[in-house]
C-alpha cells in the first residue's frame, strides 16, 4: 500500500506567534519521502521537531508578525510498527477528558448499551453514533465536547469521535482521539477518529464512516481534540485563511466494518 499525503496552510499572525503544527505521520512509519517548508514573504522559518505521546511529531514554529504559509508531503509505503501500549494508557484513557464527557453520559451509555462488551459492544456504540448524528459541516464550535454534540445530534468527524470515546468510557472501554490523513474520505480534509482497547489491541472506530479505515495514516493520539489539534497558537491572535488537505493511496481498500481493523 502507497500513501500519498499532503497539506497546506496559509495564516496570518497579528503579532510574533508561537505556532505547534501537528500534520506530519507519527514516527512508527517511516516515509519514503517527506517535506515540511515553512515561508514568511519567502523567507524559510525554521520548524523545530518536538516529540509528542505515542509516536506523535510536532512542530514548533517562532513566527513574526505577517504571512505564514506551511506545506508538508509524505509518502508512505508498506504499514506501520505498532504503537507500544503501557498500563497507564489503559488507566487514563477510561477518564473523563476536557471534550469526552463520560461521567456525564454514563446514564446514557448504561441505559443503551447495558451487557454488551467487547467487540458487540464496539459496533453497537458506532452504530448508534452514526444513527443519532447528522454530519453537518461548520454545525460545531471548537469549544464542543460529546455533551453538547449529543444535545445537537450533529456535527463533524471531531464530534463523532468524542462522542464515540465518551460512550466507550462510560462503559469502561479505554478510548482515545486520533487525527488522521484518511484516503477517501469526501469532503477531504484532516479526520478524527476514536480508538478503543478491544481484544488486548486498539482498534479503529469510525462513527461518520466517511474513509476506509485500513488505509488511514496516524497524525496525533491523545485523550481529546486538545491534544490532536493539527495547529495551535500562543502569545498571539492568528488566522487560518487557507487549508487544503490531500490523502491518496494507490488502491483503496474494502472496508468489512464487520472486522475489527487497527491503525497501520
């Protein structure tokens, strides 16, 4: 499997920024070619690689005042190593976090999905995600959690996923957010997913169903949206104007939702 990724951002910092990009592949892939160019009116700022939890990369950028344009382009061939898993992951990822609610919504997974588990517990949470969310682009603010989507019953990928996480926990099933470059999915852009602990590995639940699965690649993993943002700022005010995103692979694959599928 060949996987083509790329994206690009044009912003516009209203004072010195600084800027924490999350858009390249996790480290557990190793790229056949990759490219990360940061420009200011044509000038190269330096983008500084900091590690980030389960193989995530980062990249901090110190940007003056003004135009700011990043791309990056990966292509890569063949799957991913395995993300190692610690005890502590299985300890935090059954908490409640800033944007998956699941104290909150513990009546509600109870009363939905009281005696299931495992895997018939896994297609019951995605199957009942997709049935009571309308995927609705700009519905959402970035301030929503699984709460405030549940009241709404619509939103994006984002929402899909926290409110798959929050449900998940509710019921015990350690969950976490993924950000992803996911060929096929229409409309493109970055995707989010969710990730539950199921038969002593993680696998991948999709709630909107938009791109197969086995041929997503990892970005970020993380107990929410704060911690898989493709961008954040500090110290300034600044403005996303452009944002395009492409993901292809060189043939796109089946996906069985019957069959549990992890990331690679």
């Amino acid at each position: 499997m060949k996987r083509t990724v790329t994206s690009h951002l044009e912003l516009y910092a209203f004072d010195r920024a600084d800027l924490v990009l999350s858009v390249a592949v996790a480290g557990n892939v190793t790229p056949e070619r990759e490219t990360l160019t940061v420009l200011q009116n044509g000038t190269a700022l330096e983008a500084r690689e900091v590690a980030g939890r389960h193989e995530a990369r980062l990249h901090r950028i110190d940007a003056p005042a003004g135009p700011v344009t990043i791309d990056y382009e990966a292509v890569v061939v063949g799957h991913a190593a395995p993300i190692a898993t610690e005890e502590l992951d299985i300890i935090e990822y059954r908490r409640p976090s800033r944007y998956a609610e699941s104290d909150s919504l513990y009546a509600i997974a109870r009363a939905e999905f009281e005696g299931l588990s495992g895997k018939e517990l896994l297609d019951a949470v995605t199957a009942w995600v997709g049935r009571h969310l309308s995927y609705v682009p700009g519905s959402s603010q970035h301030t929503d959690g699984a709460v405030q989507t549940m009241l709404k019953r619509q939103g994006v990928c984002r929402d899909y996923a926290h409110l798959v996480v929050a449900l998940l926990r509710a019921r015990d099933v350690p969950a976490r957010l993924v950000s992803v470059y996911a060929p096929g999915l229409q409309p493109m852009d970055f995707h989010a997913v969710a990730e539950a602990w199921i038969e002593d590995r993680w696998c991948v639940v999709d709630g909107t169903s938009l791109a197969p699965r086995q041929s997503m690649l990892r970005i970020a993993t993380g107990l929410d949206a704060s911690e898989t943002a493709f961008l954040s700022q500090h110290h300034a005010a600044v403005n996303l104007n452009r944002l395009t995103v492409t993901a292809v692979v060189d043939e796109l694959p089946w996906d069985d939702t019957s069959e549990l599928v992890s990331l690679g």
